[in-house]
C-alpha cells in the first residue's frame, strides 16, 4: 500500500512539474517573441538570468500557476523562488484559492458614492486637483499590504505628499522636461514620487525594484541602460540604494543623485504644497514606459497626458 501511495504521489509530482513548465514556456513565448524561445527550459533554469522574466513576468507567472492549480501560494514565493523547481516546491505549501473572500474585499473597498469625471481635466495634475475641490477626503487608493492591512489614500493627502515631493525636487535642480527614475514598491511613497515628478515639471520614469533587498546593485547595473537611455538626472527609491550613488552615476552619464521621498518631502516649505510648480498641457510626457532590457536593449515609450486621459 505505502509503496502504491509513494508511486501515486511520485506521478502528481511529475504530472505537476510538467504542467509548470508548460506554464514557464507559453509565457516566455509571450515575453519574448524575437528570442529563442525553444531554448530547453528545465526544472532549474534560472527565471530572471537564463529565461528573462523580470519583476512584472514573475507575477504574470505566479498568477497563471495559480490559475492553473485553483491554489493561492506562499507570500514569499514572488521574492524566493528563483527556478521553476522553486515554485514546485512552493505549490505543495500551496493553500486553497479562496476567490469568493477576495472579490468581497474588493467590493468592500469600491466608494459608496461614484463622481462625474472631469470632463474638462487636459492633464492627469488637473484631475487630482478637480479632485480635491469636489471630494478631497474621498478613498482616491486602497492600498493592501502583504499582512492583508489596508492603507487608504485621500485625494488631498496623495495631493499634499505630491506637492512637498515636488517641491524638494526643484530645491534639488530639477528643471522642466527633465527625467527622473522612480523605482519603489507600490506604496504611497510611490504615489507621492510619480505625481512629485509631475507637479515639477519633470518625467517620470518607472522601473521596476528588485525582488530582494540583496540584489539592488544587481538590479541597478542591469537597468542602468535604461536610466542612460532616458536621460534619468535623478533616481527615486529606497535608503538601501544611496550608498550606490557613485557607482550608478559612473554608469548613468546623465545622473546627478539618488533620494527618497522623506528627503524630498523634508526639503519642503510649508507654502509649497499651496501653489502649483508647473503648468503642464495635454501634449506634454506624462510618463516613459521600458521594457525591461533585460534580454536586449531597452525600449521605451512617450505617453503624453492626452494620451493616458
């Protein structure tokens, strides 16, 4: 009986394995349709390294295996798991999807009271601000952290946090049309970031953070193209990344400092989150999107505001 019961569970393995390579292959087709996608993909191919999945490709992944098993994974699995074995091993720590609890949440968090868009907003700034002269209290973002807490963002406290970014930005030298990198996690520092960059006059450009903490000089290098690519002058991100200030401006021409956003918002006045820094029009950049680049050379994006309204 237990040498049946062991051969049973041998074939769910294998019949599991297979399935998640299944998965690996289709998406990487998907991810990289100019590569060689033939390319043997084993049970220990390095995701990020040999297959080219970036921070973005690896939730597609592990939200398609999810799919694929009906099972919710570790939390951490989106951080550790670093090979298609990796996730093997993950799914037998797997839980139950439990998809009726989430929509519930969602529900939950969705306002009691929809508003009129402004129809006559030409920018993204001109919304937030039409926002917080008709309900600047109102839940403009539901944030939930990984321990399923919520964070909710107010129209005028996403406004403030912007306003005081922006601010320290200029204080910093940033002028009009200039470039400035974020890469933060989502969070309301995030937030504040991208519309910081924009209340200043500059362009933002979001990058990715790396999976862990350990890999953010490996991170920097790799996306330094990027950054060179975009003209980035300056970097948004966490503390841990200021002590490769030197190394990344040796590697971005263009770059003159990395900051976080409590530096940026500590530079502030109190007056500054009063006035607007900078007028922009439908036409102006609202953001430059890249690929990753991490199989090639990086290639980006123009959204104007037009085009993102």
């Amino acid at each position: 009986m237990s040498g049946k019961s062991g051969s049973n569970k041998g074939a769910a393995a294998g019949e599991a394995a297979e399935v998640i390579l299944d998965i690996v292959r289709q998406l990487r087709a998907a991810l990289h349709p100019n590569h060689n996608s033939r390319a043997a993909v084993t049970l220990d191919s390095l995701l990020e390294r040999e297959l080219g999945f970036d921070s973005l490709g690896r939730v597609e992944l592990l939200a398609r295996i999810e799919r694929a098993f009906d099972v919710s994974l570790p939390e951490q699995t989106l951080a550790t798991a670093e090979t298609p074995r990796d996730l093997l091993r993950a799914l037998r720590g797997a839980r139950p999807a439990a998809p009726a609890a989430v929509s519930g949440a969602i529900r939950s968090a969705a306002p009691s009271l929809a508003l009129a868009p402004p129809a006559q907003a030409e920018t993204l700034c001109e919304v937030l601000d039409w926002y917080v002269r008709t309900a600047p209290e109102r839940a403009h973002i539901h944030l939930l952290t990984e321990t399923g807490q919520e964070e909710v963002i107010s129209h005028a406290a996403l406004h403030r946090g912007a306003h005081a970014v922006a601010a320290g930005l200029r204080e910093q030298g940033l002028e009009p049309g200039q470039t400035v990198a974020i890469m933060l996690p989502t969070s309301r520092d995030y937030f504040h970031g991208f519309f910081g960059v924009l209340l200043a006059g500059g362009i933002p450009v979001p990058i990715y953070p790396p999976l862990r903490p350990a890999q953010i000089e490996e991170h920097l290098r790799r996306h330094a193209r990027i950054l060179a690519n975009a003209q980035v002058t300056m970097l948004i991100t966490v503390a841990e990344a200021r002590p490769l200030s030197r190394l990344l401006r040796s590697l971005v021409e263009s770059m003159r400092t990395i900051v976080t956003v409590p530096e940026l918002a500590a530079r502030a006045t109190p007056a500054a989150g009063e006035t607007p820094l900078y007028h922009m029009s439908a036409a102006d950049i609202a953001m430059l999107q890249y690929t990753s680049g991490s199989t090639g050379n990086p290639k980006g994006v123009i959204l104007t505001h037009a085009n993102l309204l």
